[in-house]
C-alpha cells in the first residue's frame, strides 16, 4: 500500500510500519489497561521482547539488502499466514 502512495525505499517503509504499528499498539494497550484485562506479570516480559526484537531486527534490516528484506517479510507472512489458515480452529 506504501509503494502505491510512492514510497518504495524498503527503509522508509520500514521506519513508517514501526511508527504505525507503535501507535496502534498503544490505543489497544490503553484499552486493554482500562479494562483491567492486563497480567503484568506477563506483560512486562512482553514489553522487554518486543523492544530488544524490534531493535535489532532493525539494526539487522540495515545491514542487508533491501531486496533480502522485502524477501523475507514476504516469506514470513505468507508462512504465517498459511499456519494460522491451516490450524484455524
């Protein structure tokens, strides 16, 4: 979709996907906490993950070729998309 409105530097894209999917999950993480549907415990873990795999799944996105990149988030997403497809129960 990013391509169609002109974007095509895999790593603009990428900085534009993070900033998006960051801002999402803070409107949902607010919900969940007004709720009262957050396990801390549990949440905490989460958060330390997220942060360390975003960090360096970013420095790695850096270091290789923007067509490895674009490969491999293909690849991962039609093979998560086939599981969950498959197991949909």
């Amino acid at each position: 979709m990013f391509q169609i409105m002109g974007l095509t530097y895999i790593h603009q894209l990428n900085i534009l996907k993070t900033l998006l999917t960051g801002a999402i999950n803070a409107v949902t993480t607010l919900i969940f906490i007004f709720f009262g549907k957050v396990l801390w415990s549990l949440a905490l873990v989460m958060v330390c993950g997220a942060i360390l795999g975003d960090y360096v799944g970013a420095r790695l996105a850096l270091k290789v070729s923007p067509n490895i990149v674009r490969t491999m988030g293909s690849c991962i997403g039609f093979s998560m998309t086939a599981y969950f497809f498959h197991h949909h129960t």
